[in-house]
C-alpha cells in the first residue's frame, strides 16, 4: 500500500469524530497523490477534504466561515464530475455538492468530552489548530509553511554563518512532547537530571565528548561542511550545516541536560502512546494517563538567550524522522511548569492505532551505524586524552584535579591517547551506498528561503 493510500485508509478511521484528524491525513495523501500525478487520488482527496471542512463548520459556529468557505471552493472550483470515473461515486459527489451547497445551518454545539480526553482526542485539538491557520488569509499566513511542506525542512542561517535545517510547523512557533506516562506529583526534567550521581553525570558527558570526536571523521559531516549549495536572491552559497552533537547524543541514548521536543505532531503521539521495554517500543495496553505538552516558542532576538534548538536533518536519520528539537533546561527545572499539559485517559485501541501508523516504530527509529556506536562508547571504560580534556573544558574547568581523578577511579574508567572508536572500511562503504540512495531525498526535504536567526 502506498502513501497515499494508507493515508486515506487512515482518515477513513478517523471518521465524523476527528474531522480536523481526518483532514491532517488528507493532506499527507493529496501531497503525494498530487507528486505522483495521480489525479483520481487527488480528487478523492479533495472530495472528502470538502465534507470534512463541511463537518467542521457544522461543529465549531464561532470560527465557521473559513471551513465552509473552503469546502465550497473544493466542491465549486476544484473539482467536477468527470474527475470521478465511477458512476457511483459521481452520484455520490452530486449529493456532496448539493449539500454543502444548501442552506444548512451550523450546529450550537461542538462535541467534547464529557470526560477525560482520549489521545486522539488531543490530537484531534491540536490538528483543529493546524487547520484554522492554515486557512487563515492574512498577510502574515504567506510567512509559513503550509501542509506542501509538512515532513520537510527550512533553512536558517544562525550567527556563526553556519545553516541549521528547521523541521517545518503547520501551527507557528508550536512544538510538542508527548509522554505515556502523566508524571502526577514528579517534575519532568531532562535524563542528566534524574537522580544520577556526580560521577554518572561526569561518564555521561565524557560520552558525549567522545562522540564528538567519532562524528569529526563521519563522510556525510564533511557533506555538511561546505561542499553543498542552496539558492538565495544574490546567487548559490555553500551550506554550512550545522552538527549538533548534544542533540545527536540525546536521540541515540547518552544522557543530556536537554529535553526532546518535535514539530510533528503524530511523533508526539506515538510516544504518548507507547512504552519502552526489553529494547523495543511497544503500544501502551495499561490503565492510566499520559500527557501531551505544547510548547509555545517565539524565537529571542538574543541568540545566546535561546534554549529551543532545531536538531533538523543531522548526518543521521533519525532526527529528521522525529522532526526533533531540543530544549536546553537548568537543574531544578520543570518542563511541567513551562508547557502546557494536555493530560488523556489511555486507551488499548488508540495506543495500537497509532503505533501501526507509526509503521511499528521503524519509521521513527531507523537502523543506523550511530546507534551501535554510541552504545558501545558508552559502555565502554576507556575513553580518549581529548575527549577527556574537552570534557573538563566545557563542563568542569573550575574542578580540580583530585574531582576529576576520583570520578574517573569509582566510574573504573582508563584514558588513553587515541580515540576509542573509529568508524570501519565496511562502515564507510556502506555509508557511502547509502548516501547514494538517500541523497535525492535528502534534499527533496529541504525547503529553501532567506532566514536569518
């Protein structure tokens, strides 16, 4: 099953509920449709996109008008009969038009839950969000990616000259985590801080030094340094994109002071929605509450002020399947007194639906080379002369001597002069057919326009 299929398969599911849901989903299989030239798709899209505005107006009456409108332009502009090569589902689009069409009246009510929230529910929110503004006609709506650039990436130039690869947001300055668990009476705070002693906090952070020097010697992060171009008004300039290394060590398991955000609302989601064990995710089956925050950001004019940081498309995939972010926070700090929390009932079904709409985790959580060899530096007990040196620089340059030896003697860790790891032939040849494969994609996903952080 295609993309788009699976998609409309999707929206199907989420029925009269969760029109904005469902309209989310349309999307995704009207984009890639529309790419794949498929034009009865297209129109099946945009036909059930109609009834979905249709169905949102009948719902929300004080920010009706722009639903109906839409609706009315698909079903009026958009398409006609003969996109429909079924008799049947000709019939079906007259009945359509004629409807949306006709005097109907909106309803007085809205439907909510009477009681706690379900997670599609909150999702269901979140999309209504996405879709007003996305409708919305305004001088500062052209700013902002639209859903043709949902799943891609914006460039932005920070101060240093070096680019930094955005994930793109349907709703401005909005970001999301989602958690199965609700955390009632405990602070949400970043792994570095969660009861680790001063010595593990030490290993921590001499891992992430280490993978540092790995990552120097990786092929695509000699890509990133230059040797590729985007277009601006002025002509084609190097792109020099920019390795976050904090955020990398966090999506592959070192423990940081950061916290994982995403613009993506359905990976927030699926961690909502599922349970880490025995080294796998798993659907949440328990009873209980888990919570989704959102997180509203509006970039600091000081850029030394900022804590929000974009990991973007990285030498690795998997923060760009994440549509990862990062949120630098001090000890003492709580995430639940920052964002706002969504808390939802849990529900066997919802976990298990979003789960398989995830592609069993596989699509969020690609097999990469970096994830064996954070491991394996991080269970390691001998460590670099510079990774330690850098360690200290940066972390622990007003410690002494004497700290800094009684850490490394109760962790049982040796230093020696070179690095402990270093990437293999076969590992860089396989990289290199990688690369091969990915790089089309790879740029397809970025999304180019003049922005300077």
């Amino acid at each position: 099953m295609n993309e788009g299929d699976y998609n409309i398969e999707m929206s199907s599911i989420m029925g009269d509920r969760y029109p904005s849901l469902c309209l989310s989903l349309l999307w995704k299989a009207r984009v890639f449709y529309e790419k794949e030239r498929l034009q009865e798709g297209v129109a099946l899209c945009k036909s059930r996109m109609a009834m979905a505005y249709f169905s949102l107006w009948q719902r929300h009456k004080l920010k009706a008008d722009r639903f109906i409108i839409e609706a009315r332009r698909l079903v009026n502009k958009e398409l006609k009969r003969e996109d429909f090569l079924d008799a049947d589902a000709q019939q079906a689009f007259d009945a359509q038009r004629k409807l949306i069409n006709s005097d109907t009246k909106p309803t007085e009510t809205s439907i909510v839950p009477t009681n706690l929230p379900n997670l599609l529910d909150v999702l269901e929110d979140i999309a209504f969000d996405e879709e007003y503004f996305h409708l919305d006609k305004g001088v500062m709506r052209s700013l902002f990616p639209t859903h043709y650039q949902e799943d891609m990436f914006e460039t932005i130039q920070m101060s240093d000259g070096k680019v930094r690869l955005y994930p793109c947001t349907l709703s401005p300055f909005r970001y999301y985590r989602g958690q199965s668990d609700k955390l009632e009476g405990k602070q949400c705070k970043p792994s570095l801080f969660r009861g680790l002693t001063a010595a593990e906090m030490f290993h921590e952070r001499l891992c992430l030094k280490e993978l540092e020097l790995l990552l120097q010697d990786y092929p695509l992060t000699k890509v990133f340094d230059g040797v590729m171009c985007y277009r601006t008004p002025e002509g084609y300039k190097q792109m020099f994109l920019n390795v976050d290394t904090t955020a990398l060590g966090q999506h592959y398991g070192i423990k940081t002071s950061v916290l994982d955000l995403t613009a993506d609302k359905w990976v927030a989601a699926f961690f909502a929605a599922t349970e880490y064990k025995n080294g796998e995710y798993h659907p949440y089956k328990k009873e209980g509450e888990g919570v989704v925050y959102i997180y509203r950001y509006v970039p600091a004019l000081d850029e030394a002020s900022e804590r929000l940081n974009a990991v973007g498309l990285q030498p690795f995939m998997r923060p760009g399947c994440q549509a990862g972010l990062v949120y630098k926070m001090m000890p003492g700090e709580d995430f639940n007194k920052i964002a706002q929390r969504r808390v939802f009932k849990h529900d066997p079904a919802v976990s298990e639906l979003i789960y398989n709409y995830c592609h069993r985790s596989k699509n969020l959580f690609p097999d990469e080379i970096l994830e064996v060899k954070v491991n394996a530096i991080r269970k390691s007990h001998c460590y670099s002369q510079k990774a330690l040196t850098n360690t200290i620089n940066d972390y622990y340059h007003g410690s002494t001597q004497e700290e800094i030896s009684s850490y490394l003697t109760d962790l049982g860790i040796t230093i020696q002069e070179a690095p402990v790891l270093a990437f293999t032939e076969e590992e860089l040849k396989l990289f290199a057919e990688r690369w091969n494969q990915e790089k089309e994609h790879f740029f397809d996903s970025i999304f180019v326009r003049t922005m300077f952080a």
